[in-house]
C-alpha cells in the first residue's frame, strides 16, 4: 500500500523537477526553506528522509506545528514550486491523488494539511488546486503526523516512472 509520507512526497518531487541538475539536497533545501528551517545537513540526510530510513527531523515538524499557514505557502511558492516542471505540475498533483487513493490508513474525512477543505476525499474529487497550497497542505501533513521511518516499504512502492505515469 502506498501512503502520504515525506519521503514519497520527496519522491514524487524529484520525479517532477524541473532540471536534472537539482539533486535530493537541493529539493530537501527548499523543502526546509519553504519552512524557515536550517537547510543545512550532510551528504547522506536527503536521501535518507527520502527512503524512510530517517524520522522527520524535529525542527521541521516544530515549524510544521507553529508556522502560520499563509506563511507556509508562501514558502512553497517561492522555493518548492520553482523546482517543478510545468509540464508535470498536473501529473504531480494526480500522483498525490493517487497516492491518497491507496493510503487506507487516512479516512475520507481526514483534513490532510492544516485547513478544512483539504479533507482525503475533497482532494480525491477536485482536480483544480493552487499548487503551493496543496504541497504546503499535504506536505505539512505528512511531517506532522506520519512516522516517516515506518513507511518505508511504502515509498518502495513507487516506481521511478509514477509521475511519467499520470500524464
């Protein structure tokens, strides 16, 4: 079963980047930036968050708790969304869908972010989103209340072509 966690999300944004030149470092960068959070770690931290091998690290999930949320999208917009391909932005959101179609541990009235609206099933029947405010949402989800070493297995689950697939 595939499920909303930072490192699938981590995932499928390397899968929908932009330039090739844009490593794991770069996209948990803006990722941290996008929540005022130190963006520096070592070499081997990327992709350890990205494979569950590694927890969410405690600064981020405190900034995922105290944050106001307009703040949060901002941040997206201005780090997270610009390392996104034009061309795959709906591929990308599809893929969440997806992923959140398949992940039964989230009820359909679950809000998965920080505001009614953002329930598992209204993201499930919409297919028109502000970008930054679904990813500062789902992301803010993931880190807040999903134990990203337990979804190991999970983010194995997606395959290297996931986001290709929903174009």
């Amino acid at each position: 079963m595939k499920r909303i966690c930072l490192g699938t999300l981590i995932t499928l944004l390397n899968q929908s980047k932009k330039r090739k030149s844009d490593t794991m470092k770069n996209i948990c960068q803006c990722l941290f930036l996008a929540y005022s959070c130190d963006s520096t770690f070592n070499k081997d931290f990327p992709g350890h968050l990205r494979s569950g091998h590694d927890s969410v690290p405690g600064n981020l999930i405190e900034a995922a708790w105290s944050k106001n949320q307009d703040d949060v999208i901002k941040g997206f917009q201005q780090y997270v969304c610009p390392l996104i391909d034009d061309s795959k932005k709906k591929a990308l959101v599809r893929s969440i869908k997806n992923v959140l179609q398949d992940d039964s541990i989230i009820t359909n009235e679950c809000v998965v972010g920080y505001i009614p609206g953002f329930e598992k099933e209204n993201i499930e029947k919409h297919s028109e989103f502000n970008l930054a405010s679904l990813l500062a949402n789902v992301f803010t989800y993931a880190i807040r209340s999903v134990d990203n070493k337990s979804c190991a297995d999970a983010i194995k689950e997606i395959p290297s072509d996931f986001v290709a697939l929903h174009q």
